[in-house]
C-alpha cells in the first residue's frame, strides 16, 4: 500500500488530456508559477494522504474513462509512486497524461533519479513546461501557455529528444 499526497481528484475530466479522464490533483510544486490555476497545490504541506488502492478503485470503477491524468502540484515530486500507480493503471488498458513544471530535457536528463524515469516510462503523453502568465493561450488544447509542449512521451523517451504528439 503506498501513499500519495494529493490535493483531490476529478472524475469524468474532459480538460485534462484527450477522452474522458480521471486526474489525480498531487500537492506540493516547487515552480510556483505566477497566475497558476492550482495555487493551492503548492504548499509540500497541504492537502491529505491518500492510499493509491483507494485511487485505483475509484478508476476501476468508471466504465467511461479512456485515461488517467497526473496533474499538480508537481507529479514529479512524487514520481516513484506515481509510477507503481501508473504500471496498474496500464494494465487496466487505460493511457496515462502528465502533466509537469519541467521541461523534458531536464527529466530525461535525470531519469536516473528521482522516480523521473519510472514515471516517464508510463506516461504516454508528457505536457511540459511552466505556466508563463504572460504566453496564456486559451486556443490550444490541454495547456495553460503557449510554451508548454504536448509530447509522445514513449518516442522521445526512445529518441533522446521531445517529441511533438497529436493533439
């Protein structure tokens, strides 16, 4: 039985990647991105423990999801979980968005610590990069700025280098 620290979850999402989505709101980011739309996901402190089988049954129990969504805070400050949730999400069938303050390059750069790896290697599509008030799009789909890529995580895990996916 693990534990994630989270700020709360949503059911039915249809903001949060393609298809009808469960997101998994994690607590704490280290970014603090002015005009962030989750500022209360920040504190490492806030939130509440939560039990990963308690998430996973909550998702077993949606007959309508195409997917689950790790969203923030910062998902890859709690990477290693994350990823034992996600190997079992993917065994359901189901796909995996995450969506994180860093860029790629920095994660696969450091896949080797952290959990970045673990958790890189189930998330199929990756939306990077921090939320810059000033580049706010409301036209693109899945991101906050027009800064933030919309990756095939698994392609550039296995090029070495971000790989745009289709929106």
């Amino acid at each position: 039985m693990a534990q994630l620290r989270i700020a709360g979850t949503a059911n039915d999402s249809i903001v949060d990647g393609p298809g009808i989505r469960f997101t998994v709101f994690v607590q704490g980011c280290p970014h603090n991105c002015e005009g962030c739309h989750n500022p209360g996901t920040h504190d490492f402190s806030g939130g509440e423990l939560t039990d990963t089988e308690e998430l996973l049954e909550k998702i077993k129990g949606n007959p309508l999801l195409d997917g689950v969504t790790f969203s923030g805070g910062e998902p890859f400050c709690q990477a290693e979980t994350l990823a034992k949730l996600g190997r079992q999400i993917k065994e359901l069938g189901m796909n995996i968005v995450t969506y994180t303050g860093y860029d790629f390059e920095e994660l696969y750069e450091n896949r080797d610590k952290h959990g970045w790896g673990e958790l890189l290697g189930v998330t199929d599509i990756l939306i990077d990069g921090k939320f810059i008030l000033a580049l706010k799009d409301w036209e693109i789909k899945f991101r906050g700025s027009s800064n933030q890529r919309y990756l095939d995580c698994q392609a550039s895990l296995r090029e070495g280098r971000a790989i745009a996916a289709e929106v």
